[in-house]
C-alpha cells in the first residue's frame, strides 16, 4: 500500500466545519464509498464529540488518500489549524441553514488567509427548508471571493430528491447508501438550471478572459472547459466551489470524491505553496503527537519530499514503524513517500511540529502558534502519592496538545480554550493515566499595599543561658506608587546598629511583606532604617532580623493596608451583530469599557476593549460564546493593580 497507482502521489483532505455540521458522518461515508469502511457509532444521534483529528487512509479510483476529521468545537481549533497546515485541500462542512452560517467565518478567514484551497459542502441537504439562495448569501457574506454553486436540489414534494450537475447539465436521482441515479433534468427545473448555469459561467468568466470573449459573443462553453476553468481559479482562491449532500445517507458523497480526484492539488504543488523547494533530502513534519498505549508515541507527520523508510534515523532517533489507518485500524508499512500523512513510532524527544529529515537537521518550517489561553482550571490529586505522577502526565498531555499549558504557582493550574477542553483533559487524565482529581476556581494573585507612612519599633530581647539574643530596630514604612515596587533605605548614622547587621535587617523587611494582615504578599512598599540598637555579645544576624519581623508585623497592621486585585486589559472580538452584547456582559462584570472598532482584517467583527478585575474573568469565555453562537472570543493581558472593596 506504499505505493501510488496511475503515476499520482498520496493526496490530503481536511474536512472542517462547526460541531455539529456532520464532518464526522462525511469522514465515515468518504472512507466507506472508497472501500474502507471505518466502524460507526450504532446511533448517530449520540455520537461523542470530536475533540482530536481522526485520520483515515484509502484509495478511491486508483489515488491514494489521507482524509483528517478536525474538530468543531472552537475549544479544540488549534488541532484543526495543525491539520489544515498539513494538506492539499479542504472540505469545509455546513448545514442549509441561514442563521448558522456565521459559525464557519473563523474557518473561510483562516483558509483564505493561508491561501490553503477550500470546498464548501452543504451537507444534511435532505434537510433543506425552501431553497438555498438565503443560505448561500449569508454565507457569501463571511467568504473573501465568490460561492460558486455546483449543483441545484432537486425535490419530490418538499423533499429533497437528488439534484441537478450545473456544468454538465444532468440530473441525479438520491439512493439511499448507493451511487446517484442518472435521470432526465425535470422540465420545471430546465429555466432555473440555466439561469443557475449561467450565474455560474459569469463568475469564472470575470478571471478568465478567453472564457469572457465567450460569454460575450454568446458561445457556450464546454463542460471541459468550465472544468478546467474551475479547478484554475480554486486553486489560485479566486473562487470556492460549493457542492450539496446528505453524508449520512451517503448522498452526494460519490460527487465530492470526484471533485476531490479533479481539484486537489498535487503534493509538490502544496510543498511549492509552502515555499519547500523541490528536491534534496527527504523531509516530513510532525504535526500531532499521540501517546497510543502499547504501541507507545506516535507522531503524526506529513511527508513532504522525498522517501522516508522505516528504521531511518528521524531528530537523533530510530524511527520505530511507520503506520497507516486502513479500516480504522494502524497498518504498519515499510515506507512513506511525498504527499503521505502517516504515523511515524517512537520518536521520543520529537516535539510537535518538528521539521525531520533523516540523517540531518533541516531548516524548520512554519508551524501553527497555540491561541493564547482564555480559560483556567486548578487540579490536585486526591492522593499526594500521585503527585509525581500528574507532573509526568501533565507533561506528555502538553506534547499532544500544544493549546494546553500548565503552570505551578502555588497550585498546579490548566490553562487552555474553555471548559470542555479541560475538562476533556481530566477526563483523559483519569481515563489513561488512572489520575483521581479534584478540580476548583483557580486562586486570584491578590496584592496588598498601605495608605499611610508609620513609624513602629521593634525589640528582641531573650536570655536563655549562655548567649541571649538581643535587638534593636526602629524602621519607617510608607507607601509607594504604583507599581515601585520594594525599597528599603538605610539612614543609620553614628553607629547604632552595626554595619554587618544592616543587611539582615533589609532582608527581613522585604521577607515580612510575603505576606500581610490580609494574607497577601504586600507590595509598593518603602522601609527605612532610622535607629537602633544591639549588644556585643547578644547581637546577631537572626536576632535582628526577628526584631525586623516583629516590627513589619505592626506596622504593615497600622499603616491603613488595603487589598490590591489584577485588572487585566482585555479585548473581546465578535461579529458586530454581537458588539451591544459584549459591551453589556463587560459592564456586568465590573468592567470599564475603553471602546470599541471594527477587528482588523475581519469584515463585519469587532473588537470591544476594556479593563477587567481578573476575579471576574474565570467563566466569561463561557458566557462570551454561549451569547454569541460559539464564535466569541478574547486576548488579554496584565494591566495593573488597583484598590478593591470586594472580599476574595
């Protein structure tokens, strides 16, 4: 299965599209019409969510295909991202329906602006209500060029039935499960279809000029020729190719293939695209990272040129298998050429995204840069005895996925792209690593600082037989700005505390503000060191910086000490039918609105700006997308430190 029939290298689809659009229905029914079936869910309606790429190989007319389901859900994109930089083309996934067309514009943003060639599937046909022209605008309204539309439905009452091949003017008859039938063009669909097929030919016509001469004298072009028009102007981005279907009834399915066959780019044509020159060493790229059990790592890599044979030596390690899915099961094959997406064994130190070629060291390509995190979530085992074993867990659930970050400040803290990613990965945790946890609210990083300038003396005097401990200290503590930090100032002169002695005093000064009468490390703090006084013998460093203590201690507790919260500077992004929405959850959140305008590069999406207390942004990105269709979103960073009333 290594090779490659008819002379043609492996080829590559993502298939892409909102959770809930049917990508994995389409996944299973391309992989079954080319003969390798994977196994379905027994009910459809209960199918589990897609929350990492599933990969499928086949052959379908003599070419050799890897076919990747992305995920839907926004809080698992960045895999969809890493799949979309692997391949030739992409299958975007939608339903016919108006008011969900927003929910694929992140996905037409992203394709346009990779200049990554993209088909629009208009799946669950079989549902249609009315016809597709609102449909097709609204989603004309997110694309960067013209929808081109294929096929017209046909209908048996209010049921869609089959449809109507635009470019070679012949109608279809739905079979559940089977090929299409070949039927006559219904008599009342023949004016709408030409009509249709005229819209069709002016589209290609305004980026074909001999195509234009044609339309201008009246000449109708060839089916061949429209063809070939098409497949040039998918490929430049000049045009996306819309096609209809129903994937769980495999209807439309046999369609898609052969638009695939005929306007996928070849593999050295997308290797051209990311500037990977033609020839030299063999060079593949991992994109996603699978610890698989006792198969062990697995690392998901494209093959970009050359050969890559099994037991090479890949980043400083022996490949240890190279696997394919056949039927949904690893397949291991001896080779892997240019075009191929496959599973490469036990690459350990390989991180995701490494450029590997064997033998050497290659000039690492693009790869696609993790979303920052919007939501965080505190885990702890229920049995300290496990402790070591989450960090090593937490550690290879990273490597997997590159959107998932965890930090230890105090507690161990996820972070990554809402609720249901971390809760996925907990669930990953107790499932695959046997992982009992508990979960809670991060804590805040609450501050305290103080109001007003206090004097306070401190004085330890203890004999416990043999030598005592004895000192003196009298210190000035007072506010400073915002934002300056710790200063401690010497003023001792004459002698009252010994020069040697100074320096512990500082260090506890600075050691007493860790925490203050809130419990909170005390910032924007000056001390100074105005007297003193020590014995010869009693005195010693420890001594002095226990009076230190004793003297922060009450001072910090009389100098009007209040409590400091985070304000982060946050910008929401949204479509602008949502920008009131977004201003309204801000507020309700003590936040103080600095304005808003329209998102760069993105029609019709706007950015709203605030400052935001941190306490208040724990679940906002589970409201944020639960007002706006799942397409909200937000950036932000650490602004400052600001007085609060409000009790942690």
């Amino acid at each position: 299965m290594s090779g490659t029939q008819n002379g043609r290298s492996p080829r590559s689809v993502a298939l892409v599209g909102p959770y809930s659009s049917g990508k994995s229905t389409l996944f299973e029914a391309l992989l079954e019409v080319a003969g390798s079936p994977v196994k379905r869910p027994a009910d459809p309606r209960n199918r589990p969510m897609t929350t990492e790429i599933r990969i499928g190989h086949c052959n379908y007319l003599g070419d050799q295909w890897s076919v990747l389901d992305c995920p839907g859900s926004i809080e698992f994109s960045h895999q969809t991202c890493c799949a979309l930089a692997m391949v030739d083309i992409a299958v975007v996934v939608c339903e016919p329906t108006p008011a969900k067309a927003a929910t694929v514009a992140p996905l037409l943003k992203t394709l346009k602006d990779e200049g990554i060639p993209h088909i629009v599937f208009i799946n669950k046909i079989d549902t249609l209500d009315g016809g597709l022209a609102d449909t097709l605008a609204s989603l004309q309204g997110y694309a960067a060029c013209p929808l081109v539309l294929r096929q017209m439905p046909t209908f048996e009452g209010e049921t869609v039935s089959g449809y109507v091949d635009l470019m070679s003017e012949r109608a279809y008859h739905y079979r559940k499960g089977q090929a299409s039938e070949l039927m006559r063009v219904p008599d009342a669909l023949r004016a709408e279809g030409e009509a249709a097929l005229d819209r069709l030919v002016e589209t290609l016509a305004d980026h074909d000029d001999a195509l234009l001469e044609k339309v201008l004298e009246d000449i109708k072009p060839t089916p061949e020729e429209l063809y070939r028009d098409m497949h040039k102007d998918l490929l430049a981005g000049s045009v996306i190719e819309v096609l209809v279907g129903a994937a769980e009834h495999a209807n439309g399915v046999r369609r898609l293939w052969k638009a695939l066959r005929h306007d996928t780019p070849d593999p050295a044509e997308t290797a051209e695209r990311h500037q990977i020159v033609p020839g030299g060493a063999a060079r593949a790229q991992v994109f996603k990272t699978v610890y698989a059990g006792h198969t062990g790592k697995l690392s998901y890599a494209r093959i970009w040129a050359g050969t890559i044979s099994d037991g090479v030596q890949l980043g400083g390690t022996r490949l240890g298998g190279i696997y394919r899915y056949l039927n949904g099961d690893l397949t291991k094959i001896p080779e892997a050429k240019q075009g191929d997406i496959v599973a490469l064994g036990r690459l350990d130190g390989v991180p995701t995204g490494a450029t590997l070629s064997p033998g050497g060291q290659p000039e690492p390509l693009a790869f696609p840069q993790a979303s920052p995190p919007v939501y965080a979530m505190a885990v702890a085992t229920t049995d300290r005895k496990d402790d070591v074993k989450l960090s090593g867990a937490l550690h290879k659930l990273a490597e997997e996925d590159p959107s998932l970050f965890v930090t230890q400040e105090g507690e161990t803290v996820l972070h990554g792209q809402g609720e249901m990613h971390l809760q996925t990965t907990v669930d990953h945790l107790a499932r695959d690593y046997g992982l009992k946890l508990s979960t809670h609210k991060p804590a805040i990083a609450y501050k305290e600082t103080i109001r007003k300038p206090v004097q306070e003396h401190g004085r330890l005097k203890r004999q416990t037989g043999g030598h005592g401990q004895f000192a003196d200290v009298k210190i000035d503590v007072a506010p400073r700005a915002r934002g300056e930090g710790f200063q401690f100032i010497d003023k001792i002169v004459g002698g009252s505390v010994p020069r040697n002695f100074i320096a512990a005093v500082g260090d506890a000064a600075e050691d007493a503000t860790s925490k203050g009468p809130f419990g909170y490390r005390v910032v924007d703090v000056s001390v100074t060191l105005v007297d003193g006084g020590f014995h010869s013998v009693d005195s010693s460093d420890m001594a002095f910086k226990t009076a230190t203590q004793i003297a922060m201690k009450e001072a910090l507790a009389k100098a009007d000490p209040v409590l400091l919260e985070p304000i982060d500077h946050v910008t929401i992004s949204v479509p602008n039918d949502y920008t009131a929405r977004a201003q309204r959850l801000l507020t309700g959140r003590r936040g103080q609105i600095l304005g808003y305008a329209e998102r760069p590069d993105w029609a019709g999406w706007d950015d709203v700006e605030a400052l935001v207390p941190e306490a208040e942004m724990h679940d906002l990105i589970i409201e944020l997308r639960s007002q706006t269709m799942g397409l909200g979103t937000f950036r932000k960073r650490f602004d400052h430190l600001a007085e609060t009333r409000v009790v942690p």
